[in-house]
C-alpha cells in the first residue's frame, strides 16, 4: 500500500489520467418537502419517478432525476405503494385501503375503490393502460385484482401481505408472515420458502424470483416457487430486509433495517454489501432503471440515488483542487504517512473531506474548522485502487479520481 499526498491548491498540478464514468451514492433527500417516512418508488426512466409517503396525503413527482419534486396530492390519505404504466397512467394506495388512479401523471389521483389496508401493489410489466390487470395486497390475507374496479381474489391466509410480485397477468406472487402464495388466476397455493418472516418479492418472470425478509433472510426460485434456496447474506448483524429489485436474472438490490444495502451480479449466488455509512434509517423501498441508475427511499426523508458521481474532471467546478501525486510514487512513501490537505479557502471557512470506493462506500470522512491552513488524513488502513474525494466548501462540492497504487 502506498501513502498519497493530497494538496488542495489552486496550483494545476494534476497528472492527466483517463478514466471510464464512475458511479456512487448520493443523498438528495434535502430535495424533498419536509420530514416523511418514504414507503415506495417507481419510475419510469431514470429521471421520471412518483415517490409515496405514509407521512401525509402525497405522493412527489420528480422528471429531472431527484434534483426537484412537484407535490401531487391524494384524497383521502397517504399512500403505501405506486406503480406508474406510463408517464400519465398509474395506480397507487394505502391508508383506509383506497385505491387510486390516475390518467394525467398525477396530477389529478381520483378513488378508484377501497380495500382492506393497502400496503403493496403490482402490475405486470407491458401493462396496456387501455386494459389494465393488476394485483394489490395488505391486511389480513387481502389480494385484489386491479381492472376498472376491485375483485377480492379471497386468498385462504389470514396473514399480513407485505410483498406482490405479477410479472404477468395470472402469475401472482404473495408474501407476509411465514407464508409465500402463489396464485394461478384462479386458486392459491402456498409454497415452501426459505424459512422465515417475509416482507417483500421480486419475480422477473414466471420462473425466477427472489424473496427477502427478517434477520435478513433472502430466498431464490428457479421454478416457480416450487422450491425455494436460500441465499448467503454477509450482513453479520442480521439486519431485517424489507425491499428487492432485480433488474435481470443476475443484477438486484435488497434493502433493510438500519441502512443495510445489498447488491448482488450473479443472481445472488454472491451478495455484497453497498453504501456503509450512507444512512442508519429504516429503507423500505428500491428500483434502479439501469446498472447504473437507481433509487432507495426510508424513513426520515431518507432518499439516496445511484448515478455517476458528478463533478469530476469539471473545468467549471465551483472548487479548485488539486490531487498530488496521482498516482503516488515510491519516492513518497516514507515520508508520508497521512495525506497533507491544504487550501487558503479553509482560512475563512470550514470544509467537509469524504473518501468513496469505486462502489459508493463511504471509507471516510473528515472535517477541516475554519481557520486552518492545513490538515493531515491517516489513510494508512486503504489498500490500492481507485478512489473518490469529494471536497465541500459552503455549498461548493467538486469530486476528483485519486489513485493509490
């Protein structure tokens, strides 16, 4: 491991060094009203997106990636859950179990009907909004299809449905309690999960699908719920997981109790732990829209996206800094056992330093008073590789590649 030198100068002393886009975590929850506890997302690309809150009686839309939301509002109460067809046609749900839809991308959510407690909801992917087939559950063993009214498919379990999953019309997949359904499009048949109390499941289609839920409990089927494998979570504190999204059969995200963020490539076979530090609040709900786009929602007003980290290489940041040497070289190591920060910006105000892994962690995190000239940064724990720093002055932030070799 080598030690690095970093000199925030307004010197342009930065080594050229070409590198391919790469991506974080980012907390834009300060651009939402408020103080909420946010239970779903959906979007419909990666900067158009409706968010629900079971805070109050409103659900925010956002169409330019989380920078800024407009304020629709619901009836009758807050909402549980949304799913978007399109930009203008979607359904969502909650309190008193109202359902709501609307046709004009939210500004107007009219009452469709009313069930039990609503508290998640599905429609398969393609859905015509001309024809709509969806499912909803809650309380008390409900699970209703969604069309231009409500149908009790009146499931034989008396257990609180946290999670549905239609990836298509006649292929619903229920969970709560200690219990997986699975419904036919006409009768329900329980499954034998993985063992445990379930909160949420994701079907990428009518074969492959994942299930997540207490002490942090993850389950795969390859066949429809006939069987069921439960998968290695590293999380040794067993955090409960009360969200999963899969992009493909290989690509997905779990989110839980306490911050806990998983992320696996290999259809879970392998899952790792993402994002450490971001937040330690209950996250309830995930989506990504790519590899390289997502969102997760929790209480708190907690809201975190999944993007490319901006600002870096910028010519018109806001903040002049450079990174020296980069990459380190040998002739630093033995002098050098922490990083020198300076910058004459620190003299009339104070700065914040974080350091990101290539995979959003956030390794460390420093806060320099107003006045100093300089400070040192014991980097001795990292091991090489690529690295982000992120410099904020007042409300200047500007990120940079550093590379320890």
């Amino acid at each position: 491991m080598k030690k690095l030198l970093l000199l925030i100068t307004f010197a342009f002393f930065l080594l050229p060094f070409s590198f391919a886009q790469q991506y974080g975590w980012t907390d834009i929850s300060a651009n939402l009203p408020g103080t909420l506890s946010l239970t779903d997302i959906f979007f419909i690309s990666d900067d158009e997106g409706w968010i629900t809150t079971s805070t109050l009686a409103e659900i925010y839309h956002t169409t330019d990636g989380g920078l800024t939301f407009e304020v629709q509002t619901t009836p009758l109460g807050a909402t549980q859950a949304v799913q978007m067809l399109d930009a203008n046609n979607g359904y969502s749900g909650g309190a008193g179990g109202w359902v709501y839809k609307t046709d004009d991308g939210g500004q107007n959510w009219n009452i469709l009907a009313t069930m039990g407690t609503l508290i998640d909801i599905s429609f398969p992917p393609g859905t015509n909004p001309d024809n709509p087939v969806g499912y909803a559950c809650g309380d008390n063993g409900q699970v209703w299809e969604i069309t231009s009214t409500l149908t009790n498919l009146n499931s034989p379990s008396a257990s609180t449905f946290r999670g549905i999953s239609a990836p298509s019309v006649n292929h619903v997949w229920v969970c709560g309690g200690g219990s997986i359904f699975y419904y036919n499009g006409s009768t329900f048949d329980g499954q034998s999960g993985p063992g445990g109390t379930f909160n949420d499941i994701h079907f990428i289609n009518n074969q492959e699908g994942w299930v997540v839920g207490d002490g942090g409990v993850i389950g795969h089927t390859t066949d429809g719920g006939s069987s069921w494998i439960t998968q290695t979570n590293p999380d040794t504190q067993g955090r409960s997981l009360y969200g999963v999204f899969f992009l493909d059969s290989n690509t997905g995200w779990a989110v839980g109790f306490n911050g806990i963020i998983l992320h696996t490539t290999d259809a879970g076979t392998t899952w790792v732990i993402e994002g450490t530090g971001l937040t330690t609040t209950f996250l309830r709900g995930v989506q990504f829209t790519s590899p390289t786009n997502g969102y997760i929602a929790g209480n708190n007003k907690t809201l975190l996206k999944y993007t490319e980290i901006s600002g870096i290489g910028d010519e018109t940041e806001p903040l002049k800094f450079e990174i020296y040497p980069n990459p380190a070289v040998e002739e630093f190591r033995a002098c050098l056992p922490a990083w020198l920060v300076r910058s004459s910006e620190f003299r009339v105000s104070g700065a914040s330093l974080e350091l990101f892994g290539v995979d959003g962690r956030k390794l460390l995190e420093k806060q320099i008073p107003k006045g100093s000239e300089e400070i040192s940064v014991d980097v001795r724990s990292l091991h090489s590789g690529l690295y982000f720093v992120r410099l904020t002055v007042d409300n200047k932030t500007v990120t940079k590649k550093l590379l320890i070799e």
